[in-house]
C-alpha cells in the first residue's frame, strides 16, 4: 500500500515537470523568434518621405533620430513630423480619458 501511494505521488509529481518543461519549451521558441524577427526589417512610411529600419531599431528615438539626420540634416524635427513618428512607433492604446484638456 505505502509503495503504491509513493508511485502515485512521483506519478503526479513527474507530470508537474512534464509542464514545466513544455512552459519552458514554449517560452524558449518565444525568445528566438522575437530575436530573429527583430532582425528583419520595419518600411516607416512618413508624409515626409519613408525609410526601412531593423525592427529592434523601430522605437520613438531612434525613429526621431533618423528623421532629424537624414530629412533635415540633423536640425529640429517640426511638431507635425514628431506626431507622426509617436503615432507610428507608440502601443494602442484604449479608454483614454482627459481631465484637463489643452486648448
């Protein structure tokens, strides 16, 4: 009786490794997906004109960066243009509520 409560108890404690090891499986392709996909890359398309980009590059400051170099030899990058790159580079975003609007 002893051995079989004890046989039954490793069975469920194996099965519990069988997910963790699947979890950890999961997590791992996870990864090397996102890096190799961060290698391909990422068409920015602005009013201004557009560029392609390695996708790991594609964020809010670096876009700017690009933007300020190559569009207006590095000077300021105008209020229009910078709206355009936080709209293309920002998450959505849901239930936006304002308190205190601008004018």
């Amino acid at each position: 009786m002893i051995l079989l409560d004890l046989l039954s108890t490793l069975e469920r404690v194996a099965s519990y490794g069988d997910v963790i090891k699947g979890f950890a499986g999961y997590i791992a392709i996870s990864a090397i997906y996102i890096a190799i996909r961060d290698l391909f890359p990422k068409k920015v398309n602005l009013s201004i004109g557009s560029f392609v980009v390695r996708r790991k590059h594609f964020n809010v400051q670096n876009v700017t960066n690009i933007v300020s170099a190559q569009f207006y030899e590095g000077g300021t990058v105008p209020d229009s243009v910078r709206r355009e790159i936080i709209l293309l580079t920002s998450p959505k975003v849901k239930k936006i509520t304002v308190n205190n609007p601008h004018k």
